[in-house]
C-alpha cells in the first residue's frame, strides 16, 4: 500500500474500529468472528471503503512500521486469546458438570435398581399372603360347611 493521505488513513482506522466492534459484538461463545479476515472483508466491503483509493490487504495490519495498523492486528490477537481462554473454561466446567451429573446418575441407577428389587421383593409376599388368606377363607367355608352338617346330625 502505498503512501496515505492523512484524511484516508483515518477513514481506514475508523473502518477497522467499526469492524472489531461489530464482531465482537457478534462472537458468540462458538464461533469468533473477530478474525483478521473477517475483519477485512468487512472494512472492504463498508460504505468507508468507496472513499479508499485501495483496499486494506492483510500486510497493513500486519506491518510493524505503522502503529495505527498494528495496534488493529494486535486487538484481534488478544481478543483470539481471551476467546480461546473463555472457551476453554466453559468447557472445563461444562465437562465437569457432566462428569458429577454422570456419578449421580450411575449412583441414583443403583438405588433405583435396589429399590425396583425391593419393590418386587414386597409384591411377591403381597401376593403370597394373598394365597394364605385366600386358602384360609376357604379353610373356614370348609369348615363351616362341616360344622353345619353336624349340627344337622
């Protein structure tokens, strides 16, 4: 790029300026949008760009003779950074309340498991006392039946 007038390389900083605000703004916690690419792409394609007498090439920002440029490719390394450090604590965490809500699963698996046990367990004297009682209701219409036709005799 060659030599700026003053008034365009203002224009470019504000343009630059926009565009890291603006992806900021629409990085989300999965995707950064604040790339170095995006960031050109935007600032070539803005209103400010039809004034520039040449696009903004990756080299301009890159460069380390122009501090306005550089401080640009420096924000963008920096917010990749927090991002990626953000990201990767929001992960941990997140992985560490699947793992705790993984044992408490396993550990209320297994109480479900004893009380399923249990519960069967119960059903099946239930259903036995039921026998014994039904065997004793018939028990006792035998034994009336005898006791009837003896007081018939």
């Amino acid at each position: 790029m060659g030599k700026l007038t003053k008034d365009e390389t203002e224009l470019k900083i504000k343009a630059l300026e926009e565009a890291i605000y603006i992806l900021k703004k629409k990085s989300n916690g999965k995707i950064n949008f604040l790339t170095q690419k995006n960031v050109l792409d935007y600032v070539n394609d803005c209103n400010y760009s039809k004034q520039f007498t040449s696009k903004i090439s990756p080299a301009t920002i890159k460069q380390t003779k122009n501090e306005k440029f550089k401080k640009f490719n420096e924000e963008i390394k920096k917010f990749r950074k927090e991002f990626n450090l953000v990201n990767k604590l929001g992960n941990d965490k997140l992985k560490k309340k699947v793992d705790d809500s993984q044992e408490k699963v396993i550990e209320l698996t297994y109480h479900l498991a004893i009380y399923l046990e249990e519960n069967e367990r119960l059903l099946k004297k239930i259903e036995q006392r039921e026998n014994k009682i039904t065997q004793l209701e018939k028990d006792i219409n035998h034994y009336l039946e005898i006791i009837t036709q003896l007081k018939e005799n």
